[in-house]
C-alpha cells in the first residue's frame, strides 16, 4: 500500500498541476479524503499533538508517538500522506531515526523543516538554525531512507529577510532533496522572488485569506501542493462539544462557537503559555 501511495505522489510531483491536499488526522479521515478525491493528504504535527496528548502545538509530541499515529492514517487509504517531521527531533543522527520511522509508518512525503525545536530557553520567536547545519540534516535524511521513492521536502519559513529565504532555497535545492516546503507565505511578489532560486516541486502552506494566485498560475512556479489548514479537524472538535451538550440535555446550542477557542480551551493552551513563561522564557 505504502509503495503504491509513493509512486502515486511521485507522478503528482512530476506532474504540471497544482492540487489541494487535505488534512488528515485518523483512519477515517484518511479514508474520507480519498473518497472524496483528493490527491494527497497531510498529517500536521499540530493535529497529531492535539489527536494523541490533548496539548497544544508546542512539541512536546515524541518521535514515536508521532509515527504511531501516522501507521494508522498511512495504512488505512492508499492517499499519499505527507508526514510533518518537524525539525527531526534533535541532530541528524535524529534526523536519520525519524526518517526511518516515518517511512517504515507509509509516508509518501516527509517535511524537515530547519527551525530549532523546541524553543531554546529564554529566546521567543522564530529561530532558525544555520543553513550549514539544515543541509548537513538533510543529507542525513536522504542517507537513512531506504525507499528512494520516499520524498524528503526542506521546509522552511516565508517569514525571514527575502535573502535569507533565497539563500536557504538555493541551498536546499543542491541537496538532492525532492520538493521545497514553504510555511506562511501572503504575497505573490515574495512568491515570485524565491522562486527564481528554485527548482524542485513546491508545497506552500498558508493560513488564513491568502491570495498567491490561481492554479495555473501556481503551477507555473513549479508549486504542486497548497495547504491551508487544519479545518477538517477543527469543525471535527466543534461538532464533537456539540453532540455531547445535545446528549447531555442542553436545551439550546451556542451558535456563535469558534472551534479555534474550543481547542485552545481543551487543550489548556493557557496553562502551557504560564509553564512556557515561567520555565522557558521568563525575561520575555
């Protein structure tokens, strides 16, 4: 199932089209998104948190939890799931374990991105490691594959000076990686910047209302895949509270319900943000 899968990503990367995946998150989600279509779905490592701990985003999932839940949703559609690796769980000899990992779970795709997770203490913000460094993981990761139709794409964050985000783009593009991940990108002319460095597939990642142009236009710049959130999980939790206020009585129904707030709220986001403040930035 798992080599069926990646050689079906394999012909989408190849391909001259542009495709919206899905987010996937259990069996069932991946079973859905197959049906209804869709090309290739996503395991997030926000989702997979929120699925297995109940915690919010802010790594504290392990390596082996992670591959537990991408096994399930891997092997339960032949959809070809990117996996998120986050930064590999530590150095590259991490790198080479998750890969391992994940590949041995069904990943058709895995993304490796080069921030340095989790946050070092007492520096808020984004941190990136040096590019030295994020090529010397990737290649660690190219090497522990033992499926070379397995993809590893680099990500990276939009969010940094335009030449910094060219340099790391080139970088990646020399290291033999199949695709260039790109998190949070908002404007067509950045878009049309970085890209010129690039020559690999492209999954961009965005949030919110966010134009970068149509299809075609997209494929033209060599992006495969567009991402835009974790919806399908989110009004998954919203419809869950709901049913379970109807099963215990509730005569009426919020209407006005933000599944935003819901898991913010059950996933005590607010108690990690105290424990964050105290222990690991206390200065900001």
């Amino acid at each position: 199932m798992s080599t069926y899968a990646r050689e079906q990503m394999r012909k989408l990367l190849e391909a001259k089209h542009c495709v919206t995946c899905a987010s996937v998150f259990d069996p069932l989600s991946s079973r859905m998104a197959e049906s209804i279509g869709f090309k290739a779905g996503i395991l997030g490592g926000s989702v997979a948190s929120l699925q297995t701990l109940g915690a919010p985003d802010i790594y504290l999932l392990t390596l082996n939890e992670l591959a537990s839940q991408a096994k399930r949703v891997c092997q339960a559609s032949q959809l070809p799931i990117i996996v998120d690796g986050d930064s590999g769980y530590g150095n590259s000899l991490n790198v080479m374990r998750t890969v391992e990992e994940l590949e041995h779970a069904g990943a058709s795709v895995i993304t490796l991105e080069d921030t340095v997770i989790p946050q070092p203490f007492d520096q808020a913000g984004l941190n990136l490691s040096s590019i030295n460094e994020a090529c010397k993981k990737l290649e660690a990761a190219l090497k522990a594959r033992k499926d070379s139709s397995t993809a590893i794409f680099a990500r990276t964050h939009a969010d940094q000076p335009l030449e910094h985000l060219e340099a790391r783009v080139e970088a990646y593009n020399k290291m033999g990686v199949d695709g260039i991940c790109i998190f949070g990108c908002k404007s067509k002319t950045r878009l049309d910047q970085w890209t010129q460095k690039n020559d690999l597939p492209i999954m961009l990642i965005s949030y919110g209302e966010v134009d970068l142009g149509s299809s075609d236009e997209l494929s033209n710049k060599n992006v495969r895949i567009t991402f835009s959130g974790h919806t399908a999980f989110e009004e998954a939790v919203k419809a869950t509270y709901l049913s379970l206020l109807s099963l215990n009585g509730a005569k009426e129904l919020p209407t006005d319900l933000s599944s935003k707030d819901l898991i913010k709220k059950f996933s005590e986001f607010e108690k990690y943000q105290r424990f964050a403040s105290q222990y690991s930035c206390p200065n900001h």
